[in-house]
C-alpha cells in the first residue's frame, strides 16, 4: 500500500509539473524560449551560459578589479588616483546578457530576477572575498538610489536583502542615504564625474559609530567608479574599513 501511495505521488507530481509547463509556462526574458530544463527558474541555461564573468585567477587590477591584458601591480587609473576602499569585485562585465538581465530587472519590471542576481552577488563574495577576509563583515551598506526616481521598490536593496539573509551578514541600509538628484554617470568626463556627484550623499545623523567596522559596500554597476568612491570615502572618514562588490563592471 505504501509503495502504491508513493508510486501515486510520484505519478501525481509529474502531471502537475506537465500541466505547469503548458499552462503557465515561463519564458527566458532574454531569448524568449520556455524554462523546461531543470533549475531553470528565471533565465535560460543557454543565455547564463554567455555571462562574460570575470575570472577569479584572470589577471585583473587587485584595487578595482579592471580586467588586464597581462599580470600587473595596479591598472593605470588606480596608480594615478587610488581609490580609498581597500578592494573592489564583481561579478562580470556588463554586457550582453549580463546587462540585459540587470536592465530588465531594475526597468522592464522582471522582479524575479531579483534571486538570480542575488545569487551572481553569493558567487562573486565566495569566490573572491571570503576566503581574503575570514573576519567577514559588520554590516553591508548599499549604494542608495536617486531620490528623484519614482519606484515601488528599491531594486539593489531587494537584491541585497536577499544576499544578507543567505551570507549572515548584517544590513544597514538608511545609514548613507543620497541627498540630490544627479546626471548619468556615464558619458561624462573625470572632472564632471567628480562634480557631478559633489554632495550627492550623506550619511544620518546617528549616536551608532562605524569606526573600527568591516563594511561590504555593494552597487549593481560599477561604471566609472566614482558613485563608489564618493561613498566609500563617506564610510572611511568615520573610520570603517571598506570592501566594494557589484554584479557589473564596465570595461
């Protein structure tokens, strides 16, 4: 009987796993082709399999984390203007699909890519940080949006809400807060970069001190850099020790 009843079960689960697939299946958001593959819950195997992710062992700058083309001490930007975070990691290179997945997330409305890009946020801190920093972290803090944009939800905080849970790490996320709406990054110069993000953040006003606390100061895209820097410079002038991770890193 017992053996019936699992035989019964197992038949049972299979037919509502074959009426999911042809009533509600799901699409790949990137290519567009149903998620029938086993551990296909949000993107397809064959699109995560073109992520352009940066290697751990490839020859990288060990400040921020610019792919180099050959072993070197520092990339040329962090010899000339060294940024005041220790280390900075991510995940790939933003672009293709790795970029798709991202914009789609934060703009096409796709919120449950959210797991997925908290898991690329899993790999990146297990495979290039935990093992540099058995102490781990007091607390991560995220880059905070713009307060211009109209959002129902923050989406690199739901991100990392998620990676907090699965890694035991502390959030703190209303502690550095942006204070003024500012232009893209992007497409500007050093010098209008710098300008750019003059007084963007703050942090609150608290009597809780970070002095002495390991921060992980996490971002989605890591453009140009400077959105990073500029809070991070925040964090250390109160005495943390800084750490930077992303999911993207233009090249």
């Amino acid at each position: 009987m017992r053996r019936m009843n699992k035989w019964f079960g197992g038949v049972f689960k299979e037919l509502m796993r074959s009426m999911r697939l042809s009533i509600f299946l799901c699409q790949c958001p990137l290519c567009g082709k149903d998620l029938v593959l086993e551990g296909e819950e949000s993107v397809c195997r064959e699109c995560l399999g073109k992520i352009s992710w940066i290697d751990a062992n490839a020859p990288v700058c060990p400040v921020c984390s610019r792919p180099l083309g050959h072993e070197s001490e520092r990339c040329g930007e962090c010899l000339t203007a060294p940024p005041l975070f220790r280390k900075h990691v991510s995940y790939g290179r933003y672009e293709e699909e790795l970029r798709e997945i991202i914009l789609r997330y934060k703009y096409g409305g796709v919120e449950k890519l959210k797991h997925l890009l908290a898991g690329f946020y899993v790999e990146v801190y297990q495979r290039k940080i935990s093992m540099c920093e058995p102490q781990g972290f007091d607390f991560i803090i995220p880059v905070p949006p713009d307060t211009g944009r109209k959002r129902e939800f923050n989406p690199v905080l739901e991100i990392v809400k998620i990676f907090s849970k699965r890694m035991n790490i502390p959030l703190l996320h209303e502690y550095l807060v942006k204070v003024k709406k500012t232009l893209p990054q992007a497409g500007l110069t050093r010098s209008q970069r710098l300008n750019n993000l003059n007084n963007a953040f703050r942090l609150k006003s608290s009597s809780f001190s970070l002095k002495g606390k390991r921060i992980l100061l996490t971002d989605d895209v890591y453009t140009t850099g400077t959105t990073i820097k500029k809070c991070a410079e925040l964090l250390i002038a109160e005495g943390a020790d800084v750490v930077a991770m992303t999911l993207a890193r233009s090249i």
